[in-house]
C-alpha cells in the first residue's frame, strides 16, 4: 500500500479532496491482482463509459454519484456499494460532489 499511513484508524473521505472542476484521484495500492483507489468528483465531472478487465467494486463515501453500467444508470448514496461487472460499460459522475473507494480484482 502506499499514500496512507499504516496502524492508524483513517476516514477515507478525509483522504482525497474535491476540486473544483476535476476527478481527484489517489491509488491507494495497485498490482496485478488488484487496484485500490480514492476518487473525489466535483459537481457534474465524470470518467466516461469504459471497460474494465476485472471487477470494479464501488463505495460512495461522501455525496451523490452516478453510475452507469450497460446504459442503466444508478445513484449511489454515502454508504452504498455496487459492482460494475468485468467487461461491461460503464461510466462514473458526480451527480453532486461525490467521493469513493473502487476497488478492482483483476
């Protein structure tokens, strides 16, 4: 793992910060197995649809945001998780300023 400290209790959310106009992001581990990264979406900014190898799973942490899977579209809310499957489109918005943790398994 690197960016975050070890033997700590940590808010994730506190851990990356909005910006006014961007996709904030920051890769908390990545290998060939799997990826952990922090996001924070400003109001309206988005990734847009794509495909990923390997399973995406996604926790809002902070706000609202929109994904999109297959052309469904989805709010998720603090607290909510949901996977975007291997090989399916998909895209990510901030509906409002909008914060999560994706992890993929590769």
């Amino acid at each position: 793992m690197k960016n975050i400290k070890k033997s700590e209790v940590l808010t994730l959310k506190d851990l990356v910060s909005y910006q006014e106009g961007q996709v904030v992001s920051k890769t908390l581990a990545q290998n060939d197995a799997v990826s952990v990264t922090l996001f924070a979406f400003a109001e309206k900014e988005e990734i847009s649809t794509h495909q990923s190898n390997g399973d995406a799973f996604v926790t809002c942490l902070d706000g609202v945001g929109k994904i999109t899977i297959d052309d469904v579209d989805y709010s998720l809310h603090e607290g909510e998780s949901i996977v975007m499957p291997a090989g399916h489109p998909h895209a990510v918005s901030g509906e409002e300023n909008f914060k999560m943790l994706l992890v993929v398994i590769f």
